[in-house]
C-alpha cells in the first residue's frame, strides 16, 4: 500500500475525526485561558497565583490517589459493561473524599 493510499484513507477514518474533535476542544479551552489571563492577573496577586498552584497540585493529587487512576482504564476495557464499571468506580471511591477536602477551610 502505498503512502498516498494511506494518507488519503485518514480522511474517512472515525479514530482522525475524534481525534481532531479533542485537539480543538483541548486547543480552544486553552485560547480561553490565554485570553482571560490580563483580567484574572489583574484581579489577582503573584501569591494568591502561588496558593492556587500549591491548591490544584494537592487537589490532583489526592483525586488520583482516591480514584486509584481507573479514569485511565476506561478506553482499554473489552466491553461495554466493563466500560461502566470502570466509569462507576472511580466516582464511588472519590465521591466519599471529595466534599471531606472541598469543605475544609484555610
């Protein structure tokens, strides 16, 4: 097969089409972001930047400690039905942790 046939069968395939789908979503949160960062330095100051990045840091830390990363499982599941376990967990063990770490105060 040559490398022409190849490219041109990319045009059809649903993995192409998803996978440009993610890209834009991911590439235009990012241009939200960018756009809105000269209002939010504004109204923010270089240590309350600090705080939130020790915040989501530890946030991050402890939603993949308490989901025990089975978000990353989900694509690689054989079925369907283990699709949804896979889903389901992940929110049973973090659900019970999560308003223990959003309700405590500073």
């Amino acid at each position: 097969m040559s490398l022409r046939a190849r490219l041109s069968g990319l045009g059809r395939s649903d993995i192409l089409r998803d996978v440009l789908r993610l890209m834009t979503g991911t590439v235009g949160g990012r241009l939200i972001a960018l756009a809105a960062m000269p209002l939010v330095t504004r109204l923010y100051s270089p240590q309350d930047f600090a705080l939130l990045a020790v915040y989501l840091a530890t946030v991050s830390l402890i939603g993949a400690i308490a989901c025990l990363r089975f978000d990353v499982a989900i694509p690689v599941a054989q079925d369907d039905g283990d699709a949804i376990v896979q889903k389901l967990l992940p929110k049973e063990l973090g659900g019970g942790r999560g308003p223990v770490f959003v309700g405590t105060k500073r």
